[in-house]
C-alpha cells in the first residue's frame, strides 16, 4: 500500500472521528443555543430535533485539511468561505434568519474564492472559446451560490443530503485521481470523512440535522470542487460533466423554482415542491423515498464517472434524460392519483426493514461474537506487526493516556473521547496489519480474509437479529452498499487504486463491527475497552522501547 493511499485513508478517518465526536456533544448543548429544529406544517419530522450536525460536518472536514491540504490563495480562500458559511449558517440554526440575511454570507464566502481565489468558469458546455474574464466571474458567483441553495433545499429527509452529497463527493474523488490532483481529492475525502460521522446520527428517525451550517458547507464544497475541477484541474473534463456529478439537487431547485415562477409564488419561500416532497405524497414511506432518490442519484454519478470526456450534448442528453424520466413519472402518478401503498401500513421496502430488527439469545451471542474478534484483532496487530514505527508508537503512547483517564474518570463531558479513540485505534491497527503483516499474515493471507468475512457475518446478523436501535438497518447501509458496488466497478476499470478499495471495504467491516459493540457497552470496563487499551499500551512500548 502506497504513502498515498495512507494518507487518504488517515484523511477520512480522522473526519469521521472528529465529526461522531463534536455530534453527540453538541446534542447536548443544542437546547441552550436554541438550536432545535421545531416541527411545522412545511417539515416532515414530528418531534424537536437538535440542528447542530453541521458543526461535526464542518470541523470534522476542516480540522485535517490545515494539516493535509497545500495552502495557497485558493484554498486559504475556500477555508475562509467555508467558515463565514458555518458561521451565518449556525446564526441561522439558532435565530431563524431571512433569507437576505443569508445571502450575505453566501455571497461572501463565493466572492473570496471567485476573486481572491480566482476560481471562475472559463469553459462552458458548447462554447468553444473561453468566456470573457468578468463574464465567467459573476456566472460562477451565481451558480456557486445556487449549488448552496440547491444542497440546502434537498436537506428535507433524514439522511438525504449527506447522501447526495457523499455519492457526488464519491465521482468527484474518482475524476480527481483520473486527473492526479492532489488538491480535490484531499478536499473531497476530508468532506466524505465529516458527512460518514454525521449520518450515523442523521438516519431515519433523526437523532439531529445537519441544518444550514452543514448543508451551506456541502454545497459551497461541491460547487467549489465542480469548478476547480473541470477548469484547473483537468481541462480536458467535459465542462457538462458538473450536471451529473452533482445530480438531482440542481435539476431539484431548478423545477420547485420554475414552478413558483409560474405560480406567481416567493422564489425563497419554503414549500413542499421538492422531490422528495412529492414522492412522500406518493404514499411512499420515509426509507423508500430515501432510497428512490439515492439510487437516481448514485445512476447520474455513474455516469460521471463513465463519461469523463464524452461530448458536452451526450452528457446533457443523459442528464435531461434521467431527469425527464423522473418527472415524468411524478407528474404522471399526481394527476392519475396512483399511489404507492393505496392504504397499507407499510411499504416493501420498510416491511422488511422492520422485519429484520428483532432479537434474542442469538443478538447476546453475536455479539459477544464480535468483541472477541476485534480484541484478537487489536491484540495480534499490537503484538505481531512486523515493525512499530517511533510517530506511531508516540500516537499510540498518547491515545493509551487519553482513555486510560477516560475509563478512570468517566466524565460525562468526556464521552466524545471514548468513541474518537475506539475509532481511531481500530483504524490504527488495520494500518498496521496493512502495511505492516505480521509474519504469519504474510505466510498466510487467507487468515485474514478469513477474519474479514466472519466479522462481516456477525455484523449480518447482527443487522438480522438487532432490537431497538441497537444497530438498525437504515438507507445509510443501503448508500455504504452501492458505495462498496461502485468502488468494485470502478477498479475494475482501474480507475482507482486495488488496495486503497481494499482498505476501505476492510475499514468499512471494522467500523460496523465496532459500532454495534459499542452501542450496547453496560459499563467502561469491558472486553473490547481493555483489548483496545492493551493494543495502545503494547504499540507505544513496542516503538518507544
């Protein structure tokens, strides 16, 4: 395994650490902010909902880019924006700000990257000469502050935004590594990193959302990300290529635009025009309208991916294609009044959603199952590694300081640290059994192959047989799923690295396994806790020694 792909990996970890930290913290302190998004006639969700996630989002993905990122007057630009965006986005989680009030910051942050950083659309879709200097700028101000409208707007289910969002964030990631870009990729992964912390917490039903903080952050992200890319990046990039990477949000506000346009209505007005909307009128229930929309939008990202450097009309055409076929089929159902369930309590896709979160004696046992699993895991990796770095084994000293005072103290304030460092120390052991085999892993490999696929049994089963919300079945497993089926495709093809899939499926099993440990922890002392604690302790003596 490359140096490379190390460091992405570390990337997104790190996020995604950082991000389940600060969530469940600021949960906490979401009510004296008066960050709690309130039911109305206009939103989906019934009971009052913290609006904070977008700050794990935010520092989640910020935090390793001042260490990863190369800093030069753009991307300093784009730090910049992206804080002023997090800033007039928690002012209005908390204070309920008018639209005007939120277009300032917006402008703000887009003006910094468009002319200090000099980001702006010089190659447009069937124009074959560069657009004028002062043209191209006010075109890309507007379009970067309608990309934040647009990912803004789609935040209107659980889990949907920062679905989106991570699949776009997928094929912009794949394009960058096509084009070896170190600057997208590092920005695009770090976000991915933020959003996987955030929707553990953001599945249906919602424990909190991502509110303006957030999905402002994402889409000036995406748009920042969809012009540097098809313009400095690689040039050679359809300049169409934008419309399906970054899928139904932009079609989404252009249609509930054009129709309040038509209807006379306020442009900046809620309502519930949206696709989503519209589907849960259907009678489709909250996970399958979810999923509907994944899937469309996991089809336009494929597409991106396929179609790097076909001609501007084909991309549109497939574009307007997908497109049309949806509305199409909205339109079609709303005026015939055909709808999804006609009267049943639950759809198919949420029956066997349900059906599956039962349990018993076999959910104590898989359970337990696991835990041995990741102890022999962390052990064997501590111990039997070929090598222990010194930076490492200085990481491992400090992270066996950290929980060790957590499993001491048990402040409450503290239980950020104890999922952060369970997190990172199950990723720190994967690295080293990597990059690091222990001879007899080297000998022979299938042992850990074996590992993997009883690991992802017993998170199977425990998926099958879980009760409450110990682990539930949400479309967060569904978008994990057509990551892993996208990842498997696309190297393939070759367009991404063979061991940095590997690694990430590995960390994928190694997540889920420890998550559904953790969720049912009855105290701080437990198998799993002392394994990791033993694993750090081990790792630190190993290289320091």
């Amino acid at each position: 395994m490359n140096n490379a792909s190390v460091s992405v990996l570390l990337l997104v970890v790190v996020a995604m650490s950082i991000s389940m930290a600060l969530i469940p913290l600021m949960m906490r302190f979401a009510p004296a902010l008066g960050m709690v998004d309130k039911p109305d006639a206009r939103k989906v969700h019934l009971v009052p909902t913290p609006r904070v996630g977008g700050v794990g989002i935010v520092i989640g993905a910020l935090a390793p880019l001042l260490i990863w990122l190369p800093l030069n007057d753009l991307t300093v630009s784009y730090l910049i924006g992206s804080l002023v965006l997090l800033g007039f986005g928690l002012w209005d989680d908390a204070q309920e700000l008018g639209h005007y009030t939120k277009f300032i910051g917006q402008f703000a942050a887009v003006v910094l990257v468009v002319f200090y950083g000099d980001l702006w659309v010089q190659r447009f879709p069937f124009i074959d000469e560069p657009l004028p200097e002062l043209v191209g700028k006010v075109f890309t101000v507007f379009a970067l502050v309608g990309m934040i409208n647009a990912i803004n707007h789609s935040d209107g289910l659980d889990g949907l935004a920062g679905g989106e969002s991570i699949m776009s964030l997928a094929a912009i990631t794949v394009l960058a590594y096509l084009g070896a870009d170190e600057v997208a990729l590092i920005i695009a992964f770090a976000a991915i990193g933020g959003l996987f912390g955030f929707l553990r917490f953001n599945s249906h039903p919602a424990r909190v959302f991502m509110g303006d903080g957030g999905s402002q952050f994402l889409g000036f992200t995406l748009g920042f990300l969809a012009v540097y890319l098809t313009q400095v990046a690689n040039p050679a990039l359809s300049p169409a290529l934008p419309a399906l990477f970054l899928g139904l949000p932009i079609i989404d506000i252009l249609a509930v635009a054009a129709q309040r346009a038509y209807q006379g209505k306020n442009w900046f007005r809620a309502s519930k025009n949206h696709i989503h909307h519209r589907l849960l009128e259907l009678q489709f229930h909250h996970y399958e309208s979810v999923m509907i929309i994944y899937s469309i939008q996991a089809l336009l990202v494929f597409c991106a991916v396929l179609m790097p450097y076909e001609s501007d009309a084909r991309i549109l055409g497939v574009y307007v294609l997908v497109s049309a076929g949806l509305f199409m089929f909205l339109i079609i159902a709303e005026r015939t009044g055909w709808r999804a369930h006609k009267g049943r309590n639950q759809g198919a896709l949420v029956g066997y959603f349900v059906d599956m979160k039962v349990g018993g004696n076999l959910e104590k046992a898989d359970r337990y199952f696991i835990q041995v699993l990741l102890s022999v895991f962390l052990l064997v990796g501590a111990l039997f590694s070929s090598s222990m770095p010194r930076d490492m084994a200085m990481a491992a000293a400090v992270l066996f300081v950290l929980l060790f005072v957590r499993l001491l103290g048990g402040y409450r304030l503290w239980f950020l640290f104890l999922r952060l460092i369970l997190f990172v120390t199950v990723a720190f052991v994967a690295y080293l059994i990597e990059y690091y085999p222990p001879d007899l892993l080297r000998v022979y490999p299938a042992l850990l192959y074996a590992f993997y696929v009883l690991l992802a049994l017993g998170v199977g089963v425990s998926i099958r047989y879980s009760r409450g919300n110990t682990f539930e079945v949400t479309p967060l497993d569904y978008l994990v799923l057509l990551i892993v089926i996208a990842l498997a495709i696309v190297s393939e093809k070759g367009y991404v690295n063979l061991v940095l899939v590997r690694m990430s499926v590995e960390l994928i099993i190694l997540f889920y396994g420890a998550e559904v440990v953790i969720k049912r922890m009855t105290n701080r002392w437990n198998m799993f806790t002392v394994a990791v604690l033993s694993a750090l302790g081990v790792a630190a003596v190993r290289g320091l020694i």
